[in-house]
C-alpha cells in the first residue's frame, strides 16, 4: 500500500510545522488550509488536523477555511484601552442606548466601548441581544426580561470574547433591529477595519442581518487604519462619538450618508 509522505509524518517534523504555524500567524494574523497544505506540500486533512492541534493547546483558533492567531490583542494594550477615553465611551454608550428602544433585537460587538453600550442599557425592557462578548452578557444577564444568546467556543481571556469555527453561523440565524460594532479605527477613506480576523468575520456576518448598523467609537480612532478591512462608512447607518470627524473624513462621511450622532460629555 503506498503511504504519502505527510502520513508518515514524523514528530520533529510536524513539530517544526506548527511552530512555524504559530509564528507565521503572529505576524500575520490568519492562514487558509490550503495554504498551509502547499507551504508543506502536505493534504488539508494533515493541515487540519494541525489547526485542531494547535487550537486544543489554546494557540490559534480556527475559523471556516482556516485559522487566526489566538491572542491577537496584547492583555497591556487592552486595559490600557479600558482605561483611556472611559469618559468618551460611557457618553457613546448613553447616546447609543438612547437610540434603541425597548423589546429591540440587538447584536452587540466586543470592546470597551460595547461593554459601555451594555452597561446603558440595562434599564430598558425586554431586549433581544446576541453577542460573542462574555463581558456584555455578563452584564445583561441580570435583567430576567432579556433574552440574550452567545455561540460556543474558546474565550478570549484578554477581552471575554467567544469563538468558534461557527460563530459567523450563529449570528447569521439572527435577525437585528439594530447591530452596534466599534472598530480600530477608520481610515481617511472611510474603510473601518478591526485588528482580528475573527471578529472581523463575526461582525460581518451581524451586519448582513442588520435594520440598521450603528458604529459606535471614540474620535481616538479617527484617521486610524485597522489590520482588517470589514467594510467602509457606505455599510454604516449612524456613527455615534463624542467629537465630531474633521477634514477629508468629515467629508467622506457626509459623502456617504452616515448619519452622526454626538455624544454629550458630563462636566466634571
């Protein structure tokens, strides 16, 4: 019987090529099986078996067609991100809970913006949410008159965030009144992007089954460009922040039509 190369798949070798796997992934965020399959002149079902491997040990994540880095946001970098603008972000989030109304269907992104959005709004009544964020239905979960759904998979210390190969699969099953992403930034073109594949993927899908789209984030992100493109401010409905864009992205914005939303800052 002949034995093709990978099933006969030593351990130093297959060892070497999931280190490789991780590394590359660092740098570069997500690789296709079948890429894997030809960088290691290998089968996909090697390379998929490699992914499971490696997301058993908590080192990637597997997404359909492939797999993202599994810490893609640094733990520093995320409290930092808690911390800064937290005034800016409880405002969005009072603004953005003050445009949806009771007994809404809502998908809730991840993020320290989100979670504000959440913690807004939970003195409205009967809410339908999904969300991939331990932390926003967390803080939902005590309302008894909330129904509140999440995929399965593995949780993203750093952030609470939860995914899975399925996830984009999940949400697409919903439909939404309204869909609240934040992003990394939005570039002078108008592109929004976000700094991991997966989420990425998963918001994608929300904004699919979406009434209305409202991207919600503070003006820190203004002229940033995120790692991932999800799409640009044609695919936006409202933009709520706290200041408003200026220069060729106020222009930009007012192009395409998206209707903004100024958050009104408490006085100390």
């Amino acid at each position: 019987m002949h034995i093709r190369d990978d099933e006969r798949d030593d351990e130093g070798k297959k060892a070497r090529r999931r280190a490789f796997l991780v590394q590359y992934l660092e740098q570069n965020r997500y690789i296709s099986i079948e890429e894997i399959a030809s960088r290691f002149a290998v089968t996909t079902q090697t390379a998929r078996r490699d992914i499971v491997a490696l997301e058993l040990e908590g080192k990637v994540r597997r997404l359909h067609g492939g797999a993202v880095a599994s810490t893609p946001i640094d733990p520093t970098v995320y409290r930092q991100r808690r911390i800064a603008n937290a005034q800016a972000k409880d405002a969005i989030g009072a603004a953005v809970a003050r445009l949806v109304p009771d007994n809404a269907s809502v998908f809730l992104d991840t993020g320290t913006t989100c979670e504000a959005v959440a913690r807004a709004l939970i003195d409205h009544k009967a809410l339908r949410v999904v969300t991939y964020s331990l932390r926003v239905a967390s803080t939902l979960s005590d309302r008894t008159d909330f129904t509140i759904a999440m995929p399965g998979g593995f949780v993203r210390q750093v952030d609470g965030g939860v995914f899975s190969q399925a996830s984009a699969e999940f949400i697409q099953a919903f439909k939404f009144d309204f869909v609240v992403i934040s992003v990394s930034g939005i570039d002078e073109d108008g592109d929004i992007g976000d700094d991991d594949y997966a989420e990425v993927a998963a918001v994608r899908a929300a904004m699919m089954q979406a009434g209305r789209v409202i991207l919600a984030i503070d003006s820190s992100k203004f002229g940033r460009r995120g790692l991932v493109r999800l799409g640009s401010l044609e695919d936006i409905d409202l933009l709520v922040t706290e200041a408003a864009p200026v220069g060729d992205l106020a222009r930009v914005a007012e192009k395409m039509g998206v209707e903004l939303h100024l958050a009104r800052l408490e006085l100390a």
